[in-house]
C-alpha cells in the first residue's frame, strides 16, 4: 500500500505478489491465488502442520502367512519347535549325611548291591603293607612298556570334566573313584565288563577336587568339594559329613597319620585347616593363616607327618603342623622359583626327600598351559617307586608322560586307536601296574 515504514526491497516484493496474484486469478486459479494473496497480506510467517497419520482402520489389511502368523493348516500339522537348550543345573545337596543312592534311581538296584558289595569285600582283605623294592630302571621301563589300553577298558564313569581320581588297594579287582566337575562321584569296577560295572552318586554341589581311600579302612572314600569334605562309608551305605565350609571354598586335603582320625584341608583363599573326624560338628579344629593368596594342593610327609606341603600362586613352602598358630606363620622351608601359577606340589612316596612341582611356566620343558576347559595338570609320584611321576601332557598323538626325578622322560603311554583325548587327572595302582586317566568329557582309561 506504499506504506512509508517498508523499505523499497520490501514494496518491490508487495509489488510483484500482488500482479502475480492478478495473473492466477485470470487463470481462474482461486486456490492459488488465495494463497499468494495471504502471503501478501499477513506480515507473520506461517507454520506448515505435520498432517496426521491415518487411523488404522482407514489402512488397508496387509496379508500375512499363516506361517508367518504361526498358525496351523487345516488338516496339515504343524512340526513342533524345537526345543531350546537350557542351561546346566547341578543338583543342591543338603548339609548332613547323604543315602547312598546312585543318581539313576530307575537303575537296577542290585547291580548297585553288586558293586557296593564288592567295594566292602574287598576292602574286608586285610591290607598288605606296601613294600618299595628297589627295581632296576630298566626293568622298570620294561613293565610300563608293557602296558597297553583297549576299547574294553575306556569308560565314560562321571557326567562331565573329571576333576580327581581315586583307585582301591585292592590287588584282586580294579575299582576306580572318579568325581567332576558337578559333584558326581562315579564308582567302576573294571574288572566287570557290562555297563552295571559303572554307578554315579551325588554327595556334592560343586567340583570333587580330591579324593582317597582311607589308608586304613578302604571302605571308606574321602571326597572334597568345594564347601564339604565327606567321607563315604559303604559299610552304611551313607556319605557323612566331616567338614562344612560356608565362607571360603576348600581345595584339598590329605591325612595327618595313618589311622585318618586327622586331616589337613586347604582353603582356595590361602589358608589351611585341621580337622578331627573323632569331634562332633562339622568345624574345624584349627584355621590359620600361612600368607599364601590361595592353596591349591596339600600334602603330608610320607615319613615326618608333623611337616604338610602346600602349594598354590607362585607360593610352595612347608610347614611344621605342630607350631602352626592363627597368623604369623612361616614356612620351614620355601621352594624358590616359580614364576606362574603352581597347580600342584608333592612329596615322593618313601622319603619325601623329592619334591615335584607343576606350574604354568612349563619347567621340564613341559606344556602345562591347559586353559580353561582342561583340568590344571598335576605330577602325581608312583606310590611304587621313589624317583618317578607321571603327569598329563598336551603333545600329539595324545599321551600320559612318565619322568624321572631327572627330568628324563621314561615313557609315554598314548594308543593311536583309543586314546585320542588329553588326561588331566591321572592315577597309579599302590601295587600293580596299573594307570588311569581321566579326561574332559568324564572318560577314564585303564593302562
């Protein structure tokens, strides 16, 4: 309108919106030229609104599958899903004593009576003192040339990893102990060749991590886990209850005289504790402190019983169980060197005046390095002879090692057609020559 407060940019612009508007209104354009004309005469800009959605019934349906729609033909049915797999549940074992009752309650029960009555007879033979008869090396490696393993003689006896193995005195019938990884104890006669020859029980709620007969009563077995050390008595058919730890997982344990009254346990946080099965309850006689961060392995003098050696960390030392006190304790003697992670450390057999070690930085030029799906490897003596121990190995062909104290390797004991895994756990007769292997999968193998 030729206002004097618009500028002359601004009055052009009017100008030409106005004749524009005059041109589409010849056109018969009303729309448009209503729209210009707005423009021209409203000074506020102006907001364009998002135009609603659609309601969605105003939509037309879209087709879908009946697959899609998971439903069933007429007259066609539908394969089922298949099923999701779950995660593995171990069992929750009570505190106190357990029946012993294998795990497969729908088995024959008197192939268990079988078997647990064979465990008891052989146990009732009046034990034989073992008798360490120096043998010439060379005869020695003869008699474990000698060994050989066959189909007969593999067996899965546990559910999953094998994690510690036990083998009866016994010098008629080969009876095996083996536990995993869940709390599984498997018992196997060798010597019977059907599959009732094999019977699991579940006396614990996480891995077995050690295992022995009684030296003086085979019809006992003695089980560690990691909350509960149990004692598994076939003579009442029951696995008591010795220990109970309710705050720090126990490791090992090994006894402190020959009538197994007494007992070292040790703790995976380090400490170490005595315990006397002859005392009621389920504690602990003594817990004390020896400055370790954790304890692996135990083990006892076979001559000096008042010395234990414990092993764990980069730690290996040896203590006198007579001054042992809450803190404050110090090694009799410490064994300097390791630089990784020891998994085990034990006396030989008739002195104790050896000591053999396995760590994780692979000394004896030995690959130790198991990861975490293979049960740490542990150098175990021959109960038979003083300067020999055998120990799993991660070479190929697949093969159990046997050393000397030398660091010479004597044997190794692997069958192309039978063994075709690694043994972390393994175990040697106090009498025959007899060795067997466990591996990851809950297999053993009898040599």
């Amino acid at each position: 309108d030729g206002s004097p407060q618009l500028s002359a940019y601004e009055r052009k612009r009017l100008k030409n919106i106005t004749e524009n508007a005059k041109f589409f209104a010849a056109l018969n354009l009303h729309k448009s030229a209503a729209r210009l004309q707005q423009i021209a005469t409203k000074k506020q800009s102006h907001v364009t609104k998002r135009a609603k959605p659609k309601k969605a019934e105003d939509e037309a349906v879209r087709r879908r599958s009946m697959r899609l729609q998971r439903v069933e033909p007429p007259g066609i049915p539908m394969p089922e899903a298949p099923a999701q797999p779950e995660e593995e549940e171990y069992p929750w074992v009570p505190a106190g004593p357990v029946p012993m009752v294998p795990e497969d309650q729908t088995g024959d029960r008197l192939s268990t009576d079988d078997l647990l009555a064979t465990w008891l007879r052989i146990s009732e033979v009046t034990l034989v003192t073992t008798s360490h008869v120096f043998v010439v090396l060379s005869r020695y490696q003869d008699s474990l040339s000698s060994m050989f393993l066959s189909e007969a003689n593999i067996k899965k006896v546990v559910k999953y990893r094998v994690s510690s193995m036990a083998i009866h005195p016994s010098e008629s019938i080969i009876l095996v102990a083996a536990g995993d990884k869940s709390g599984q104890v498997g018992l196997w006669n060798v010597s019977h060749e059907s599959e009732e020859g094999v019977r699991v029980f579940v006396p614990h709620s996480f891995t077995v991590s050690c295992m022995h007969f009684s030296p003086c009563n085979p019809a006992h077995l003695l089980s560690l886990s990691n909350e509960t050390l149990r004692c598994g008595d076939v003579t009442r058919a029951v696995f008591d209850e010795i220990c109970r730890s309710e705050d720090s997982f126990l490791s090992s344990f090994d006894f402190l005289e020959d009538g197994a009254s007494t007992m070292i346990v040790g703790h995976a946080v380090g400490d170490v504790s005595v315990v006397d099965r002859r005392t009621p309850g389920t504690s602990p006689e003594l817990s004390v402190d020896i400055g370790f961060k954790r304890t692996r392995t135990v083990h006892i003098h076979p001559v000096h019983k008042q010395y234990f050696l414990a092993a764990g960390s980069v730690d290996v030392g040896i203590y006198d169980v007579r001054y042992l006190k809450s803190k404050g304790n110090r090694p009799v003697s410490s064994l300097k060197g390791h630089t990784k992670s020891v998994a085990s450390a034990y006396f030989s057999p008739v002195t104790g005046n050896r000591v053999v070690t396995v760590c994780a930085d692979d000394k004896l030029r030995h690959n130790n390095n198991t990861g975490r799906w293979l049960t740490r490897f542990r150098a175990v003596w021959d109960p038979k002879r003083e300067d020999c121990f055998v120990v799993g190995s991660m070479a190929r062909p697949r093969q159990i090692e046997v050393f000397r104290d030398t660091g010479t390797l004597l044997h190794s004991f692997c069958s192309a057609d039978c063994l075709s895994s690694i043994c972390s756990v393994n175990v040697l007769h106090p009498r025959r020559n007899i060795l067997v292997g466990g591996n990851s999968s809950g297999r053993l193998h009898v040599f």
